[in-house]
C-alpha cells in the first residue's frame, strides 16, 4: 500500500475507536455517497462557502467550542 493510505488508515483506525467515532462514520459516510454518484461529481466537491464553514469549524474546534454529537442529538431531540 501507499504510505499516504498507510497513514490515512492508521489515522481512521485511531478516530473509529474513540469518542468521535460515529461523527466519523457519518462524514465518511455523506463522502462515500458523492463517490459513488460519479455522474454527479465534478471537479469542486465543496463549493467555496463549504470550504469556509469546515475552517471556520476547524477553528472552532482547536479553541474548544464545540458539543459532542449525542449533546447535540439530544438538543435537536434526535
């Protein structure tokens, strides 16, 4: 195997078995359906906003904002 995909499976591994683990599934799963729907796929997945909500998420993130899924779930009354 390639070391990229070497390195991206131990990092999947790693994330699978902790607490983000069904965050994981569910955005490996939402990518997964736009692979498969090839005719519908073009060269720019994400449009420019969606690339500035994931950074802005991103940084979110390392500052500490944010809530676990079940919180959020149960907020949601999902």
């Amino acid at each position: 195997m390639e070391p990229a995909i070497d390195d991206l499976l131990v990092k999947i591994k790693t994330i699978a078995q902790g607490p983000n683990a069904e965050l994981l599934r569910k955005l490996v799963d939402v990518l997964y359906e736009q692979a498969e729907r090839k005719e519908e796929f073009d060269e720019e997945p994400f449009s420019a906003e969606d690339l500035t909500a994931i950074k802005e998420g991103e940084e979110a993130f390392k500052r500490g904002e944010f809530i676990s899924l079940e919180e959020y779930e149960k907020e949601r009354g999902l």
